[in-house]
C-alpha cells in the first residue's frame, strides 16, 4: 500500500523542564507504533513520518495514544500532510518571513475542528505591533521584533482554543518543509 509523507507537531514537550523527551527516544516510539522513515527535526517535537494510513484523524488519534503510554502525558499534536504544509508556506502572506530583523514571524497550525475563520475571530491583535491573516488550516502571525513583549501573541496560550493550535517560527516551517522534499 502506498505511504504517504506526514508532518507530526507535538505541543507542550522540551519547553520550560516539561515533559522532557529525547529524540531517539521519540523516534523509536514513532517507529514502534509501525510509522516509517521517521525523522525528527530539533527539540520541539518536529517529527517527518510515512504512514499508510490516509485517514488523518485516525492516525493522529492512534500517534497520540501512542506518545501519552510511552511518555506518560497527556500527548496532544497536530498532523499534516506534505502538500498541506507546502502550501501553508507557498500561500503565506506576501512579505511574511522576508523581514527577519524587523518582524518574528510564526505560522500557527490548527487541529480539526478549530477552522482559521473560527481561530481569527478569537485572536487579539496589539495596534501597530502585532498582523495576522487566517491561511488554509493556519494562522499566519508577525509582530515587531522591537516591540515583541507588548505582543498579544502570549494571550493565545490562555484561550480554551489553545488546545487546538501549535505554533512553529517561519524558520523552523519552512526547514520543516524543506526537510520534506528531501524525502
């Protein structure tokens, strides 16, 4: 049967002393749950996979299961496809990205059943710091590197939302994506 190329994008490990897992050992559990060619790209929780399995529900159901016995937490992530991610980067906002001295910029990937029309109109933005813009399946979000802590990015975190959404800087998505066409 034919595999096809995933994206995993775990929440909540490696950050501030929490759930602390090291990536052979997330690797090996990726790959014991019968997923193949498993790579893992910095402590973030980054995992490039292949899986013949096309329901993507199901899968990340069966990943999450997989990650809370093995780690013992509760393992919440978001699966996407290649194609999903490519045009996640290929349909960001024009510019995003381009500025990095000026503006961080981080793509926020959203679970099923948030939608970015439902996430935007819940997301608070700082007048004359902070622009986001809803994509398919993400939200794309910059702020003034020089006015970065009055951002209301951090006010995200505490929406009930949350739980539906991780984010990754533009550097690490489009390494992310770069990452996938190699393989």
């Amino acid at each position: 049967m034919a595999q096809t190329q995933y994206l995993a994008l775990l929440r909540g490990i490696n950050v501030g002393g929490n759930n602390i897992i090291k990536m052979a050992d997330l690797k090996a559990c990726f790959e014991s749950m019968g997923l193949t060619d498993v790579v893992t790209y910095i402590q973030s929780g980054n995992v490039i996979f292949k899986s013949a399995e096309k329901d993507k529900a199901k899968l990340t159901k069966k990943i999450e299961v997989g990650l809370s016995e093995r780690f013992d937490y509760e393992a919440r992530l978001v699966v996407i496809m290649h194609k999903q991610l490519k045009q996640a980067v290929d349909e960001s906002p024009r510019g995003f990205g381009k500025q990095p001295d000026k503006f961080r910029c981080d793509v926020i990937f959203l679970k099923e059943p948030l939608t970015a029309k439902e996430a935007m109109k819940n997301v608070s933005m700082k007048e004359g710091v902070d622009s986001g813009s809803a994509g398919k399946d993400v939200l794309y979000f910059s702020r003034l590197t020089a006015r970065a802590s009055s951002s209301h990015l951090t006010k995200i975190i505490s929406m009930p939302m949350y739980q539906y959404m991780t984010i990754r800087n533009w550097n690490t998505t489009t390494k992310l994506l770069a990452l996938m066409e190699k393989g």
